[in-house]
C-alpha cells in the first residue's frame, strides 16, 4: 500500500474511529482443552491465541529457581499473519517482544508461590495488524487467570501514538507504518505500568496526554477482560435467577 | 446460594478487614483483594476458591498416585502436581530389599498414600507406612479438578455418602483430585458419570438437588426396580436433611441397610474398608 495523503480527515482516521477510540475487540476463554488456561483474542484486525501451561516442572532443569517459579513466554507470528510470507521460527523481533512482554506480566503473578516450577505462555499471533504484542499481552493475562494462576490483578496493554501530528488511540497498520511514533503501553487496572516502548517521537507534553489515553484505553480493555473470564461461567448468574 | 458468594477475578477488592484474610487473597495497603479468578465467599474468613489450578501438595493431605520411575532406594510418583512425591524404601509397610522394590511396587502401579513432608523447596515424601493406606488393584480411577475436591466430598462428607449410597460402590477421593471407585461395572460407570457432572457443575447454586435428580434418572434407566429405588432415596434425603450429625455412622448404617434391601452378600474386607476411608474422609 501506498502512503496515503492524509491518515486524519476532519477528525475522523482512515477506519472511521475517532483518535481516542479502540478497535473492536473479542475475547473467548478457555478454547483449548488441554491447556491449564487458554484465551483468543482479537483486536481489530489482529487475532491471537494465548495458552498457558503449570506451574509445572521445570526442563531444562537448570533453568528453574529453587526459591520461585520460572515464567517463560513465548511469542510467535505464524507464517501466514502477515501480508508477505514470514519465516517461521524466532527472529530478532519476537525474541524481544518475548523478553518485554514477558516482564509485563511477571510483576503481578505470584511466583514464590510455586518454587522449582515454571509457569510457560505461549501466544500465536493468527492474524497482524499492529499492535500485537499489546493484545499478546491482554490474552496471555486472561489465560493466566483461566489457568487458576494467583495474581495481583489482571494486565491490560495498549498503544498510543502520533500520526498526521495528531494523538491516537491503539494504532492500525497505516497508521503504525506511515505514524509519527509508536507507544505500546502495559498496565494494571489501578495504574501501575509494566511495560512501556516508544518508537519515533514525542514531545513531553504529547507523552504526558498520550500516557492519560492510554490509560483510559486499559481501563475499558479490562472491563471487557472481566466480562469475559465472568462469561465463562455466566450460568452461575442463571443459576442464581432459577432458584 | 447465599449472597455472600460471588464470582472474582485477580485484584477484585473483597474486604477492609485485614485479619479475615485467608486462601486465595493476598494483602495490600491494609485491604484484602483476590489473588485468583474463582468463587469468593465472605462469611467469616475471606476466601477465594479457584475454579481451576494444580495440585499443590501439603503435609497430611491423603492422595492417589502413580508411580512413574523405581530409584536405588526410592519410588518416585506422580501427584498430579509440579512437583513429583518420593516414597523412600523404609516407608513401605514391611522391610523389603532393594533389589526387590519392583517386584511389590511397579512402574505405572496406582497407590493410595499419604503425604508425609513437605519441605520449602517442595520436596514431597510420601509414605505408605498407615494401616489405612493400600496399593490399588482394582476399580477405576478418574481424574477432576483439585479445588474442587471439596465439593465432591460436600460439607462433612454429604455428596461423597449421598454418592455412595445410591452407586452402590465404594468411593475415596484424594486431595489431589484423583477419584478411585470400586464395584460392579454399571454402577461404576454411574458413579463415574456422576462424579464429572458434579465437578462440571459444581460452581452452580442448587448442586445437590441436581445430583439427586441425575441419579435418580439414570438409575430409572439402569435397574427396574422401584422398591429399592424409594428406599434408598428415602435414606438419601435423611442424610441430606442432616448432613452435620456424624455422616460416619449414619453412613455406615445405611450402607448396610441398601445391602440387606438388595440382598447382595459382599466380601467383609471391602466393607471395612468402606468404613476406613470414611474416617480419613471427615477428618
């Protein structure tokens, strides 16, 4: 695709959304049966699957903390996600977005709670479309809960960022390739963040309204994270309305 | 369901009352939040009980095992947890060599056994040294989720005996969520089915209830006899109706009762043992 002219008209991006306002999204929990917790998630145009596995033992054993668990994340673009075939296997990029997602995540579980054990994610992005590693993040903490895994709370992650001059909530491709800059952020429903990349620039003033837009943006992705681990098990409300 | 049960998930904010705290919370800022996603309840001591997870073994805890690998003077068994259980040589109820170790315990043979230690980097000893522990030959043994062992044992042991009672067999439930059933085909495969129902189910008001009905459905089905079928539902909703005064006896009672009804003699050693794992049961 080419650039286009102008990513923002009238307020308005190329998607139709205005610049505070997320893609659609759809969450399932627990679609795998033989993982300990598992999610699909899909934001825009991004889908992905999260499994999660333990705590269980740790191989290789040298790997493992006799004091607390190990927590190993795996993320991986399937060949066919993007436009052009993608090697498949581990590259540059997905190692790092392992490694950084990974320390998202790892502030909020529990791991002295399971010492010698590991505690494996594993996330499959199906379909790209920028921001994947912000809806890795927000599937990989469902599954986490589905797994019945402690935890402070839930992460939630999304991104900001600056096109045509003008702040945006949660980037598409277009914007993302032809933006300004890029800003994935992680956090917790009460503000505490776990993860923060910027790529291209922004003044201090433009990051200071950009962090708020994220914020409110987490926020509104874990109310729909709770609707839908609670969805799981929505007969228990029935249930209540029978009897 | 009372209204103090709910539905959580990690970070829910339960309680200003630090001293309530209790599994499956964690503290912060003097304020008790939940640490897992399952069913809180908020009478007297706060507690969340997930709604899935792994086994985590404790000392005193009565599990099934399977042993995976036979070592120089050590059994190592799988608990259905992260952590594999040891079963030292001096643990078993006789002395026995070294060398012959396999002979009286194999690889892949099923044991009921107690979990003697656990030390901080979760070393797991196991023994078999208990009169009440024995290796497992025969029945079947099924698998459910760990958190919700409780529920299949029912408050002081109400689902386990109801289940008992109208199965016909003879049920130990280990802590860890493995289920040994022993007794005649048809009733083992009731009781089987019986057990995954609960365990789908569990999170459900009303689970009793339910169970009663299902059983008495499928047993219409099983057997054709309407006799046996009202007496043991009599003796059934007697126990539900009081299930804190001492299930044991009572249990026991009936147990015999439905035997004489049906008029089966069975071997004495399986009644005793019925009456063992009763005990271990309530304990």
């Amino acid at each position: 695709m080419v650039k286009p002219e102008k990513l923002i008209e009238n307020g308005i991006r190329l998607d139709g959304r205005k610049p505070d306002e997320l893609r659609p999204i759809k969450i399932k929990v627990g679609i795998l049966n033989r993982a300990d917790g598992s999610c699909y998630f899909e934001f825009g145009g991004n889908k992905v699957i999260a499994a999660v596995y333990g705590p269980r033992e740790v191989h290789p054993r040298h790997m493992q903390k006799s004091t607390s668990a190990v927590v190993r994340y795996r993320y991986n673009m399937a060949s066919f996600s993007v436009e052009e075939r993608k090697r498949p296997g581990p590259d540059r990029r997905s190692i790092e977005v392992s490694k950084v997602s990974r320390e998202a995540l790892e502030p909020v579980i529990f791991q002295e709670y399971f010492p010698r054990s590991a505690i494996d994610i594993f996330v499959e992005v199906l379909q790209a479309d920028a921001g994947t590693r912000t809806a890795g993040i927000n599937a990989a903490s469902i599954a986490l809960a589905d797994a019945g895994i402690p935890m402070k709370s839930l992460v939630s992650a999304c991104a900001v960022g600056k096109v045509d001059d003008t702040l945006v909530l949660d980037l598409n491709k277009d914007e993302d390739n032809y933006g300004q800059a890029d800003m994935p952020i992680a956090m917790t429903p009460d503000g505490k963040i776990t993860l923060l990349q910027m790529d291209g620039h922004l003044t201090r003033e433009e990051f200071k309204e950009g962090l708020e837009m994220a914020k409110k943006g987490c926020l509104a992705i874990s109310e729909l994270q709770r609707s839908a681990l609670m969805e799981k098990y929505s007969t228990l409300i029935e249930g209540e309305v029978n009897e | 369901m009372q209204m103090d049960k709910k539905l959580v998930i990690p970070g829910d904010f339960l309680s200003d009352d630090v001293k309530l705290a209790d599994e499956g919370t964690y503290i912060e800022d003097g304020k008790v939040f939940s640490s897992v996603f399952g069913i809180a309840s908020l009478k007297n001591h706060i507690k969340v009980v997930p709604l899935s997870g792994k086994y985590i073994p404790r000392q005193g805890d009565l599990i099934i095992g399977i042993i995976t690998e036979v070592s120089f003077s050590n059994w190592i068994v799988d608990i259905r947890s992260p952590y594999e259980g040891l079963l030292h040589i001096s643990e078993f109820p006789r002395r026995i060599d070294n060398s012959e170790m396999s002979k009286h315990l194999g690889v892949g043979d099923s044991i009921m056994t107690l979990v003697k230690d656990v030390d901080p980097s979760m070393k797991v000893e196991l023994t078999l040294n208990d009169q009440r522990l024995r290796q497992i030959k025969d029945g079947q043994v099924i698998e459910v989720t760990p958190s919700k062992v409780p529920r299949l044992i029912g408050r002081s042991g109400s689902m386990i005996a109801l289940l008992k009672n109208e199965t016909n067999c003879n049920i130990f439930i280990g802590q860890n969520g493995r289920v040994w059933i022993t007794g005649k085909d048809k009733n083992l495969d009731l009781a089987a089915r019986t057990i995954q129902k609960i365990e789908k189910e569990s999170h459900i008001p009303g689970l009793t209830d339910r169970i009663v009905k299902f059983l008495k459905e499928e047993k219409g089905m099983l057997f054709k006899e309407p006799v046996k079928k009202k007496e043991e539902k009599g003796s059934a909703k007697k126990q539900e109706q009081e299930p804190e005064k001492e299930p044991v006896q009572e249990e026991i009672a009936d147990e015999e009762a439905v035997k004489e009804d049906v008029g089966e003699p069975e071997n004495m050693e399986e009644k005793k043992s019925g009456g063992i794992l009763d005990e271990l049961l309530d304990k």
